[in-house]
C-alpha cells in the first residue's frame, strides 16, 4: 500500500494542500517535558536501587526503607512509563508513515485548532473538551482523508459508586469527567454519495464506556449472520441505507467487526479502538466497499 501512496498521491505536503497553515512548522518534539520528567525518574529509580543493593550487600549506612522506595518506583510507577513510551512510538511511527509518503503531519492540537478540521458529525459534538495527537492527513488514491488520535471528556454519572463509596465514609461526586481516545479518520469528501447513518458494532467490549448505554434505531437489514452478529445500523432514509449496505458490503464488515461508522452531510468519518488501529492501513480497508 505505502507504494500505491507514493505513486498514485504526492499532494500531503505540496503547498496548495487545503490545511496548509495547520500543518505548517509542526514537528515532534524530541524533548519535552514530559520526557524530562521520565529521565529524571529514572535516574531517581537507579539511584534508589542501587542504594538497595548496597543494603543487601551489608552498606553500614544502609537502610530497609530504600527497598520500600525501590519497590514503589519499580514496581507500581514503572508500568505507567511503558504506557507512555508506547503511545510516543506509536506517534513517532504515524510521522514515519506520513514522511515516507509525503501526506501531512502535526504532533498534537487543541479543541480550538482542530475546529477547521472537524465535520458536524455526532462524534465531535460529544465532551467539554477535544484534544488530538498524531495527526495526518492527505490523499490515498484521490479520496482525502484526515487521520488522528482523538480525546474528548464526558461526564459520566457515578451515583452508583459514589453510593457505595460514602459508605466506606469517602466523599465522591455523583459526576466526573472521564477521557475517551479513539483512532479516527475522516473522509471530508466521498467518492459517492451517502446517505446519513451509522454502524455501530454490538457488544460492550467494542464501545467506548459512554455509548454503552446509548440507544439507536437499528435498521433490519442483516443480510449477512455474522455481520447482524456483530453490528447494527441505523439511519435514513431506511431504503438507501440498506442499499448501501449491500451483500458485499456486509461481508466485508463481517470480517472487521471493530469499525464504528458515521455519515452526514456527504461527510465520513470511521473510528477503531487506538490499540487495534495501525497506521498503515487502518484508513484505507474500510472505505474500499464503497468505492
């Protein structure tokens, strides 16, 4: 695929690209200070652990708190630099990908910067706040695209733990805000046009945690077991939608049952978990049926 890129589309950093001034100057930064922060704990947990060691070793101004210090760096503030690092390369290698295909690139962008960028799609009216990371954007065989890391925050009602938690005598808010990230990519311009629906795929493992309790209008038009199995649809008008969603169509989403769809306005925009999205090809497979 990365060679059809190449060779079929060379407009992700050519001038005239029509978010030009969003991704001019954009860059990773190789340090920041969230990398300064990590740097300065490990040399702190090194630190620490040598002290430890010497302890073991018979160190006359050794101490046993050093192994309760080692044990609070190393094994409950550890994991939580692994869960870093794995979302700085995962970054690192969407600019890769972008780079070697001449699309479009930003680290990161506030709720304000991304407004140009966002359709009137239900998903970007969801939260208080939007932030995204890993931002790319271009062409794959003539169709644009807008690829991203997106959060937002939702308030969600915790009256039932706060419940339970003011009976242990700890004082809980009945509402907290809580952070949704999800690998989306957006298709501002289809190849044909659609009418309005979405593809929601069922189960409480495939959602994120505020649309476990959404309800929708699904539409019966399962063709295909697997994929009633494992998605519903909703939208309108009923008869174009499920034209839309032909045999063939349904077939392949049987197949990819992760995908979380949403189409208005002759606008597109498809969504994965980010664990399971990869940048090479999570933004090219699901518009294929339609093309």
């Amino acid at each position: 695929m990365s060679r059809d890129l190449k060779q079929s589309e060379k407009a992700g950093t050519q001038p005239g690209s029509s978010h030009a001034d969003f991704f001019t100057g954009s860059h990773i930064p190789t340090w920041d200070w969230q990398a300064w922060l990590w740097l300065a704990y490990w040399l702190l947990a090194t630190a620490v652990l040598l002290l430890f060691i010497l302890t073991i070793a018979g160190w006359e101004h050794g101490n046993t708190v050093y192994g309760l210090v080692t044990f609070l760096l190393w094994g409950i503030a550890a994991p939580f630099w692994f869960m870093w690092r794995g979302r700085r390369r995962r970054i690192h290698g969407v600019a890769r990908f972008a780079r070697r295909n001449e699309l479009d690139f930003r680290y990161q962008a506030t709720q304000e910067e991304l407004e140009p960028l966002l359709p009137s799609l239900p998903l970007f009216q969801r939260g208080q706040k939007r932030w995204a990371k890993g931002i790319m954007a271009g062409k794959w065989h003539g169709v644009s695209f807008v690829f991203m890391d997106l959060t937002y925050q939702v308030k969600l009602n915790l009256k039932a733990i706060s419940g339970v938690a003011s009976l242990a005598g700890v004082d809980v808010d009945g509402e907290g805000n809580h952070p949704e990230t999800q690998t989306v990519v957006i298709f501002p311009e289809l190849p044909r046009r659609l009418p309005t629906f979405r593809l929601v795929p069922r189960g409480v493992m495939q959602r994120t945690l505020s649309r476990v309790a959404e309800k929708y209008d699904e539409l019966d038009i399962a063709a295909n077991e697997e994929f009633g199995r494992n998605y519903l649809v909703e939208g309108k008008p009923a008869d174009v939608v499920a034209r839309v969603f032909s045999r063939k169509v349904q077939e392949f989403f049987a197949k990819n049952a992760t995908w979380y769809i949403e189409c208005g306005n002759a606008r597109w925009r498809s969504s994965a978990p980010v664990s399971s999205a990869r940048p090479p090809n999570c933004h090219s497979d699901s518009i294929s049926p339609w093309k």
